[in-house]
C-alpha cells in the first residue's frame, strides 16, 4: 500500500501530466493553420477560378474573366474548352448587382441564370449543367462545402447562388470620377470636365450610358448589323422579334479603359476607335440595317472634342484595374 506521500506525489504527477497536455494542445492550436470558414461568396470564388466546370477542365470562368482587366478579355472571342473561339466578346462582369438582363442579347433575367449558360455552352466550357452537378458532387471537397453553405449538395440552383453571390462583389467606385464626384476637385483635370460635358450633350452619349454604372439597360441597334459581314441578330436570336434585328444590350461603361477590344464582335481595338465610329458610323460601317435614330446624322465632334471625350471615359476606371492592367 501506498503511504500518503507516495499517494501525493503520484497524485500531483497526474495533475501536472494532465496540466502539460492541455497546455501542449493550446500551444498547438495556436500555431496550426486555422480552417477558414468558407461562406457563399468564397465558394463562388473557387469555383469561379477553378477548372473543373470546363469539360476537358482546361478553362476557368477566370480564363475569359481576366480580374486584371476589369474581369473581361483582351481578344474579340476567348477561346473555349474545346480550343473554338466563342460566338461574341466577354463582356466585364463588374458592377452587374443592379442589372436587369445579362449578355449583349438579354437571355438571362438574373445573376443566378447567366452563371449556367457558359458552363453549358459549347463554344464555352462545353459541360452540361447536369454533369457539372455530378463532377461537383464526386469532387469530396466541393460536396463538403456545399453541404457547409447551403445544408445541401450541388445543384443547379445554388450552383448559380454562389457564383452570383460572388459576381456582386465586383462592385466598382473608386475611380478618378467618383473622387470628384464625392467632393476632390482635383482628381480629374479640365478634359476630363470638357468631356463630361460633350458626353452628356454633343455626343449624346448619356441617351443610353446614364445611371451611376452609366447604362440604361436597354437593347440599341448601334448600326452594326448589315446581314453581310456583320450578321449577328443580337437581342432579335433570342426574341424571334423582327424590331430587335441588330439591337444589343447597352453595356456600362465603368472600368471602360481596360476591358479592349470593344462592341459584340470586339471589332474596334481602342476607345479612339470607338469614339471614331459613333462620330461617323456610315464612314465606317455602310448598309446598317435598323438602326437606331440617335445615329441617323454623323455628331461631328472636333479631333479635340473626341480627344476630350476619351479623357472622361478613362476616368471611369477604377484604380485597383488601372494598378493591374499596368503590370
């Protein structure tokens, strides 16, 4: 039998044992790696950035979406998983939280919708939605975040839910416009103010690029539609409609200076080019079919006036994409 000395040593030994364990476990915590909690917005980031969805996995939503450029691309038709070149250009997929319709021809009437059309689309990722949901479901780590955010596994709907939980973070207001406009009168020079002006008035600019992500969301024949070498039906493919002939969605114009080249069919490789066009249309495009009245007569701008137009379309560019396009 143990005396009660020995029985207090042995005692105190296990105290300090089990003293010395929690201890160890606490130090241990403290300097392991802690699991990020994953909420919406993180998933639809890794899926955005990942290749998975893509059927021979080679493209990401990423690969058309550069973040570098404001989240579009810099060629007129990205290449999709098949290595084909798409049917039109990526438009940027900044500052869409308050859209109504998404893509030049309007087919989706939500973030949720538009997410699912290029994953199925086989010039695009070329996976139908029904085998991304299996490839998602056999994926363990994407199964257990699913089943972390949305109590459920993969499917359609919250497949769209979290890439456009993200896609609505991409909200845009730092630009050297919105500096001014909240009160720093010398974050734009005088060109910038002269082409605020032409923009709003001689340019009739602000007739369709009004509102604070400078569009009206509405669907405009532009003049780019001569069913010859420019026959794509824009809003009319969807609407079966003979009056939608030629008419695209009026895109924002936010972050307009890195997202090159530019229209549906990326035909014009600057914003001179642009400007260029819309101060002449029929000197660059003949035999329009419907378009829109606004460009019936040709605005005449001076090369200084377009000059001052361009200023204040640059300034519309955020500073994060100005850093990043640079580089």
């Amino acid at each position: 039998m143990m005396n009660r000395e020995q029985y207090l040593n042995k005692n105190n030994r296990f105290i300090i044992a089990v003293i010395s364990l929690f201890m160890l476990i606490v130090v241990v915590m403290a300097f392991s790696p802690k699991q990020a909690e994953i909420d919406e917005v993180q998933l639809g980031k890794l899926l955005f950035n990942d290749k998975i969805l893509s059927n021979k996995q080679t493209i990401s939503c990423a690969s058309c979406h550069n973040p570098s450029f404001a989240f579009s691309d810099t060629v007129a038709f990205s290449v999709g998983d098949d290595g084909k070149p798409g049917r039109r250009n990526a438009l940027s997929i900044t500052n869409l939280a308050e859209r109504s319709f998404f893509f030049y021809d309007g087919r989706a009437a939500s973030l949720e919708e538009q997410a699912l059309f290029p994953i199925a689309d086989p010039l695009e990722m070329n996976l139908p939605i029904e085998k991304a949901i299996a490839r998602l479901i056999a994926n363990k780590k994407y199964l257990n975040l699913f089943l972390k955010v949305y109590n459920e596994k993969p499917i359609a709907q919250n497949l769209g839910k979290a890439f456009a939980a993200f896609e609505k973070t991409l909200e845009t207001s730092n630009s050297a416009w919105d500096n001014y406009a909240k009160g720093d009168k010398k974050a734009v020079n005088n060109a910038v103010l002269r082409g605020r002006k032409i923009f709003n008035s001689k340019g009739k600019c602000f007739d369709c690029h009004s509102g604070i992500d400078f569009t009206n969301d509405e669907f405009r024949n532009i003049g780019l539609y001569n069913a010859y070498e420019l026959n794509d039906l824009g809003r009319a493919a969807f609407t079966k409609k003979n009056d939608d002939i030629g008419k695209f969605k009026v895109p924002g114009l936010r972050n307009v200076s890195v997202t090159a080249p530019y229209m549906h069919n990326g035909m014009f490789k600057t914003l001179k080019e642009v400007l260029a066009y819309y101060n002449n249309p029929t000197s660059i495009v003949a035999g329009s079919i419907n378009t829109d009245s606004l460009l019936a007569e040709p605005l005449n701008l001076s090369p200084s006036e377009l000059e001052d137009l361009e200023a204040f379309l640059n300034a519309l560019t955020d500073k994060q994409f100005l850093e990043a396009s640079a580089k």
